[in-house]
C-alpha cells in the first residue's frame, strides 16, 4: 500500500513539474512574439494581431501575377500651388500640352518632358487640370486608355514572339496572364462607359491598336 502511495505521489509530482514547464513556454513565446512588434511587453498578443488587421492595404496587398507587394510610390509634395520661382502661365502649359499631343505622346510622356524640360512637377498645380483632362477638353484624349494600351501592345509583342519560337512554354503562360488582364481592365472601362459596350478585345485585330 505504501508503495502506491509513493509511486502516485511521483506521478503528480511529474505531472505538475510538466504544467510548470508548458506555461514557462507559452510566457516565453508570448514575450517573442511582442519583442518582434516592437511593442511594451504590457501589449498583449491579442491587441498585436487585432492592430495588424488595421494596417493599410497598400503594406499588405500583392500583385496579381507576380509575388511583389507594390508598396513603391510616388511621394507628392504636400503644398499644391505652383513655386514661385515657375514663370509659365497655365495657358502656356496648355498649349505645350497640345503641342506634344499632336506629336502622338502620350499623356505620361507629356508629363515626363514637362518635369524634365520645363520643371512642371505637377500640372494640376499650375493649370487646375489634368493632362488627360486637357487632352479631352481639346479633343486630343488617346481612344483607349493608356494602360490598356501598353497591355495591347504587351500582348502582340509576346505574340510575335510566339510565332519565331513556338516551344517557348513560359512565353505562352505570360501570354494568358496579360490577356486576362486585358480582358479585366476592358470590362471595367465598359463599366464606368470609358470604352464603348461593343468593344472587344481580339488577337487577331489587335496590332492594328497599337500600330
């Protein structure tokens, strides 16, 4: 009797001494946890995970064929109005507008010369508008938008390709990705009636877009 006695005390003994070991573990992996956030220990797991769901989309969501995140951006300068040291009119800004629309630029390369040539940074800031905007005041706007552009143009190039060496698999692969974002990108200019309901992408027109 006193033997199972002895050995029931050991076996509680044992049980409570792997308790203990269990919750130094759990405190130990809850103190990593919070170190790496960079937080008070005072901070619980639980309001870290919550505050994570709060974050913006712009630091968490992914491309959508490609594993970046897409966190780069632009950083615009926070005063809107035009410096002071910028002599140029809003009218003349204008007509350069025009000027290089008419030359068959497109409105980010509009841009481009005139923040490289003029120091126009934004021309919202001078002119109020847009370069898209003016270019649709004028009469100039391109028929379709520019990125849809690029990814029509993106699209014959992979075919061309395609048709100097058929065996290219990955070339073939890359090909559907970018018709599918044509595809998507069409459907919702349809929507938002930037493009006319009748508009449709095809392979076979397609060089003719971007000729």
């Amino acid at each position: 009797m006193a033997a199972e006695l002895k050995e029931r005390e050991e076996q509680l003994t044992d049980l409570e001494e792997w308790t203990t070991y269990q919750e130094e573990q759990k405190a130990e992996i809850e103190e990593r946890s919070i170190s790496h956030t960079g937080l008070w220990p005072s901070v619980s797991v639980k309001q870290v995970n919550t505050e994570a769901h709060l974050r913006p989309l712009s630091a968490t969501m992914g491309r959508m064929h490609s594993r970046g995140k897409g966190i780069s951006a632009s950083a615009l300068p926070y005063k809107r109005t035009p410096p002071s040291w910028l002599k140029i009119n809003s009218q003349d800004v204008e007509d350069s507008i025009c000027k290089f629309a008419k030359k068959g630029m497109t409105p980010s390369q509009i841009g481009v010369i005139l923040r490289d040539s003029h120091g126009i940074a934004q021309v919202k800031s001078v002119t109020g508008s847009k370069i898209l905007r003016i270019l649709k005041a004028h009469g100039l706007a391109p028929e379709i938008s520019e990125d849809l552009y690029h990814l029509i143009k993106k699209a014959v190039a992979i075919r061309k390709h395609l048709e100097r060496n058929r065996k290219d698999k990955d070339s073939k692969f890359r090909l559907i990705l970018v018709e599918s974002r044509i595809h998507r990108l069409a459907r919702y200019y349809k929507k938002t009636k930037k493009l006319p309901p009748v508009w449709k992408y095809e392979s076979t027109t397609a060089s003719t877009l971007v000729a």
